[in-house]
C-alpha cells in the first residue's frame, strides 16, 4: 500500500495549554460544543493526506424511493465519511478505513507519531482517557493502547469466533464494533454488532484491565456510529432503525425512541436530558432530527431537514436545507412539550369519539369542545414557537456544525467556515479538499476532515 503523506504548508506557533477534545464530538453528549476560543482569522498549519479515501461501511442512499415514489434521500449510516479526530495533549488521533489502523500525529506539525494496526477498518475515533487511546474495529477487537506510544495496554475480543464475512472487498468479523468505545467512570462501554438476525452485544469492562463486568445479547439490534451516554443510560443509534437505550449498569435494554425507519446516526444528549436523533428516515426526503424526552421517551419536536445541531445554554443552531438557524432553544421547547402534550390529548379523544361512533350526547359534545379548544391552542402555541427563531443565515449545504465559545464552525463542500453564534455574521472561511463532515476544536486549532481522506489544521496567529 502506498504510504500516506503529511505535508507541511506553514510553520505557525501552537499553544499548548487549552481544552483538549478527548473523544467523538468532544464528550459523551456528543455535544460539538467547547469554551474555547479561536483567534480568527485561522491559517492552514498542515494537512494529512490519506492513500484513498474513506471506504464507508455502507453505500449511500437509495437513489429512488419506490414506495413513496421520492428521489434525492439522505443516507440513514453515513456515520464514517471522513477520518474524525480527537485530540489530547498535543497529539491527533484518528482511525482509517483504509489502511485499518489508528493513526497519532503531532498536533503543532502533522507529523506521524506513531501507528497502531488492526485487522479491520477503524470507523469511530479513539476515545482519550488517561494517557490511554481506546477504540474497536471491523475485526471485532476492542483495544487500548498507550496513547503516547501506542504500545498495546490490552484488547478484548468478546465472541470467541474466527467465522469472517466478506464485506466491501475486506473480510472482517460478523461482530465488528462500529459503535466505538465509550469511557465513563473507569468504565470502557462498546457494542459488537452488524446484522439483525445474528446476536448483537453490549459491553462494559474496566478501563484500566478489561475485566469483564457484564455481556448483554441483545436480538435485533444493529448498533452503529458512536453511543451516547447520561448519568445512568447508554443511546445507541442504529442507522436504519430508531435509536434504543440500555441501562448503563447492567447493558440491559429499556426502549427505543420513535417510530420504525426513523433512523440516522446523528444523536446529541442535552444538559437536560433530551435526545436530539435523526437525519435519515425511511421514506422521508430530506431527512430531519428530531428531539425526545429520554425519560419518557415522547417525541417533543421535529426539524425538518436538519442534518446537525449545537447546543449552548438556553440556545441551539442546526442547519437545515441551505441555511444556518440559531433558535431560542429553551423557550421553542417549553412551547414544543404543551403542543406535543395537546397532541397526545387529541389522540386520545379521537380514539374515544371514533368508539363512540355517531352518538350525540353530553359526552361527545364535551369531547369535541375540547378537541376545538386543544387546536385553537396549539395554533396559538406554534405561531409563539415561530418567534423564536432568532436568525437565519443562507450558507448553501452544510454538513457538520460545532461551536467554540461564540463562534460556530461549519463545513460544506470544499469549504470550512466561521459565523457569529450571537449574529450569524460570516467571520472567516478557507477553502478546503472535499466536502467537510468531521470538525474539532483542540490547543487553539480547528481540525478539518473530509471525504478525500484529508485531515487539515488551522491556526490563528499569536504574539510571542
């Protein structure tokens, strides 16, 4: 296989001392939100060139909807498009679907480190924790490694079976981890899982040893793109299925959030514990992300066409079609929960007037006042939720969106960009090679990936 390149384009200072981005999306919440700052404008520092580009579990969208007779869908398991990045201590790290190795490069110059090789592709990022490196293959291993070295600490191979499939040119194992490797309280969760009518697994060892503290199978269950986790739970999404939740202490499964085909590999957990899901959806056309209590599991609201959303505080930005919109989070979904309560009450009294039949009487004049009332109600509610959308911006297509303090991050086709949270005001972009799906914010460098292969780091300036 032809050796990838690292080409140095400028020789720009990096700090060191900032806040790191540990793991997929910067946390377990999957949030794509840090507090620190970039000094705009950012400068290109160096750029990784892989020998191909990424080869993706799964082909891209149907290009025609049959059944509902729709053209132009989105993909429902496109969650390993482009080489996604952590970050800690002044190293990179990636996983490659090329050449099925975890990659570490030095953050200030781009040059390599070390490289760490598997028998399968590695499709979600290391995850950071402790001076160790921790992530899963196509080959059905979990492994941790030095994370300064990449000396191997230790792997775990759950199912004890060689039986390999062929898959996209590759033979890799009927139980690869696609979910990578979650780290919570000295705790290393993973799933090891492909096809709904084999066994899926999920797991939970110790961080340090990889003593086994439990091994759910699980039927049904396709758990791929990274896992989420609160306090107490773990969220797998499952691509062309809804997403399920597990008890965190036992892996044991305790429900699912929507309806069949309402699939995606987005997912973000927000500080009050809403699960925020979507992207594709089984005949649906321009996907969407929808929002859930992860409690109660009810679905709270919808984003029509929305492919990726930050959280910061009482405020969200997602994009959407060809914009950026930045909405007043807290009170769009306070309106958003009495209009989703009206609905279920309305459901309810419809079931209960279609039993009733033709029948006129005190009962059913009483129900059909209050399902007067509910819709007059929520007509009300939904024209207050549309006050609280506090700007639009036209971007053109976005893929990916994060947010650093008061700036937010974009990526679209060949372009990265920089907006105003507060404003939406354009304030930097740069041009880049392919189109931009993974972002990251680490020592005062924004870390740009796309469907090329390419990894490029950018830099502001800085006195002294």
């Amino acid at each position: 296989m032809k050796k990838y390149m690292v080409i140095i384009l400028a020789c720009l200072t990096v700090p060191t001392l900032a806040q790191d981005w540990p793991t997929y999306r910067h946390d377990n919440q999957r949030s794509g939100t840090t507090g620190t700052v970039l000094t705009l404008p950012l400068t290109r520092v160096w750029q990784y060139v892989s020998p191909a580009p990424p080869q993706r579990a799964w082909a891209g969208p149907a290009k025609w909807d049959a059944f509902a007779a729709l053209s132009d869908q989105r993909s429902m398991r496109d969650f390993d498009p482009a080489f996604y990045v952590t970050s800690a201590r002044g190293k990179v790290y990636f996983g490659s679907s090329v050449d099925d190795s975890v990659h570490c490069l030095d953050l200030d110059t781009g040059a390599p480190v070390w490289q760490f090789r598997t028998d399968g592709p590695v499709r979600i990022p290391p995850t950071l924790y402790q001076d160790r490196s921790y992530f899963g293959s196509d080959d059905g291993v979990v492994y941790c490694v030095d994370a300064r070295t990449g000396t191997l600490v230790w792997k775990y191979h759950a199912v004890d079976s060689d039986k390999l499939i062929a898959f996209n040119g590759k033979l890799i194992s009927q139980w690869p981890c696609r979910s990578g490797v979650l780290v919570q309280d000295d705790t290393a969760y993973f799933t090891l899982s492909l096809l709904p009518w084999a066994p899926s697994y999920v797991c939970a060892v110790r961080a340090d040893d990889a003593a086994v503290i439990y091994k759910t199978e699980h039927q049904a269950l396709t758990a791929q793109a990274a896992m989420l986790a609160s306090a107490t739970r773990l969220y797998m999404p499952q691509g062309r299925q809804r997403p399920v939740v597990c008890d965190a202490a036992t892996g044991r499964l305790v429900g699912g959030f929507g309806n069949a085909g309402q699939g995606g590999t987005f997912a973000l957990l927000t500080p009050e514990n809403k699960l925020v899901h979507g992207v594709g959806q089984t005949h649906g056309t321009g996907g969407e992300l929808r929002s859930f209590n992860a409690d109660t599991k009810d679905q709270i609201a919808t984003f029509p066409s929305a492919t990726c959303m930050v959280i910061q505080g009482d405020n969200a930005w997602f994009c959407s079609h060809k914009e950026l919109i930045a909405l007043d989070r807290a009170r769009y979904m306070a309106l958003q929960t009495q209009i989703a309560a009206h609905r279920r009450e309305l459901d309810t009294i419809g079931a209960r007037l279609k039993a009733l039949k033709d029948q006129v009487n005190d009962e059913t004049r009483a129900l059909n006042q209050k399902k007067l009332d509910l819709t007059t109600q929520n007509r009300a509610l939904a024209a207050q939720a549309q006050t609280c959308f506090l700007w639009k911006n036209d971007t053109g297509v976005l893929n990916t969106l994060i947010c650093g303090g008061d700036t937010l991050y974009a990526g679209g086709e060949n372009i990265v960009i920089a907006y105003s949270a507060t404003e939406g005001k354009l304030l930097w972009q740069a041009d880049v090679d392919g189109k931009v799906y993974g972002l990251a914010i680490a020592n005062k460098t924004l870390l740009v990936s796309t469907d090329t292969g390419s990894i490029f780091c950018f830099a502001g300036h800085h006195d002294g």
